[in-house]
C-alpha cells in the first residue's frame, strides 16, 4: 500500500522541460511491484482507515489554523479530544505530515538578551519603577527582544514614550550589539521632541551600560536611569492596573512571542504593530 501510494504521488513529479521524471512502469520495477497491481489499487475503494483519516484531517487544519500555526502533534490531538475525536498522537502527526502542516515553535535552549557588564557601571534608578509621566518624552523606557524567523534570529530594540504610550524609536539587526540600541534612541529622538532632563530608563545589560551608549544619550541630551538585571520592559509595563506599550512584532513565516496574538503573514518583512 505505501509503495503504491509512493508511486501515485511520484508520477506526477515534472523535469525542466514537462515530460515526466518517472514512468510507472520504472517505478514499479524499482518498487518490486507489478504495474497490474498499482492499476488495481487505484480502482480499489478507500478502507474504512482511510475514510476516516480523510475526515480527520479538516479537523486538524482547524485546529493549526485556530492556534495561529503554533500547535504541534501533541496539542493538535489534544484538542481532538476535546472535540471528541480521540486519535493517537502518531496518526496526528502522520497527517500532519500528509498535509504539510509544520508548527512555528521558539526553539528551546536559546540566550537571553540581557548581560551583566563586567564592571556595573554606576548608573542611577531615575525612575523606580514610577511610568507615569506628565508630558511627551519625559520617561522613555527601552529594552531588546528577538524573533525566530526561518533565517535566524532577529534582533528588535525599541524605545517607548511612558507618556504617549508608544513606540518611538525602533532598530533591527542579526545582532543585539550597541549600535542596535544608539539607532532605536537615535529614531526616538527624531521622531519626538524631548524636554530638558528627558530619561531613558533600561535594564543593566552590557550594551545599556556601555560608554558608548552613555556618549550617545549625553549627545542627544538625555538623562540615563537602569533598573535591575533581566526585568523586561519591552512586552509591557504597568501604570497601576493598567497594561501599556503592548507590541506585536509580525514576520515572515516566523514564530514571535505574540502579545494580543498577532498573525504572521508572508509579508517579506518585518512590521510592528503597536497599539496606541
């Protein structure tokens, strides 16, 4: 049965020019199996097995599509179940694999962003964790995520205004090193006026309490305040029971910590959706 069904789904492979790559007859011949039989099979009946494989597989396309593509084998059948469809996880993926389905899933052993410099620079909290603020560019806060796409890792630094809540300074690149943020601060500067004794406020990693970063901040006229290591401003930040700054980073095939569950789409690049 799986030869033949080889061999059904072989004979319709094409060369460069149209004609088939592979006749049945040679393909039967390589398979050890008459081409009589191959004929025969395809007259034959679907069995009862594959009938009901065939009325699985809208079901799993549902719950793919349902989960964004983030689903694998294992919650696609558990989901099954709730349905009251129960299936072995084998069979799940299986037809998984007939349709082509491939969950978008962080891989799991991957680095942080955030490193502690060597030497901790002697930075002030300026903020302590107050992100209220009275007037646009007062409190900017900022922080580095990144976004597993078919071709690696993407890294994305953003800076949020604490008054407007929203992005006003983003930068992108294979790499989270120091350049990656002075671009994100450099955007925020040009796209919002900032009074005397504007502060960015970000967590200690290396490249926030570079020399470098500071000579940038101190150009562009800003105070600078950290906080404490590996505290992640970028995915939200509470003023009392209030979420803001939410942003949905959105890539090509890619698989994103979604925040508000944002669908990617073959784009061909990456967009930020950010909510106002």
């Amino acid at each position: 049965m799986a030869r033949y069904e080889f061999i059904d789904a072989e004979k319709a492979t094409l060369n460069s020019d149209g004609t088939r790559r592979y006749s049945i007859k040679q393909m039967c011949h390589w398979l050890k199996v008459s081409t009589s039989g191959y004929h025969e099979w395809l007259t034959r009946p679907a069995s009862a097995t594959a009938k009901w494989r065939d009325r699985l597989k809208p079901l799993i396309v549902k719950a793919f599509t349902d989960s964004d593509g983030r689903y694998g084998y294992r919650r696609i059948q558990q989901q099954l179940a709730r349905w009251g469809q129960h299936v072995h996880e084998d069979v799940v993926r299986d037809l998984m694999r007939e349709l082509d389905l491939v969950s978008c899933q962080p891989r799991r052993s991957r680095k942080g962003t955030t490193k502690q410099a060597a030497k901790r620079a002697e930075i002030p909290d300026l903020v302590n964790r107050d992100f209220t603020a009275t007037a646009p560019g007062q409190k900017l806060v900022g922080d580095i995520t990144y976004i597993h796409t078919w071709e690696g890792w993407l890294y994305l630094a953003m800076v949020i205004d604490c008054y407007s809540r929203k992005i006003v300074g983003w930068a992108m690149d294979d790499n989270y090193k120091t350049p990656l943020i002075q671009d994100a601060i450099r955007m925020a500067a040009r796209n919002l006026p900032l009074p005397s004794g504007a502060v960015f406020h970000s967590d200690r990693g290396s490249n926030y309490t570079s020399e470098e970063f500071a000579r940038t901040l101190t150009e562009l006229g800003i105070r600078q305040s950290v906080g404490r290591t590996g505290i992640c401003l970028l995915t939200g930040y509470r003023s009392g029971n209030v979420l803001v700054g939410p942003v949905i980073p959105r890539v090509i095939g890619g698989c994103v910590g979604w925040v508000g569950g944002a669908t990617p789409v073959p784009c061909g690049r990456v967009e930020l959706l950010v909510a106002a």
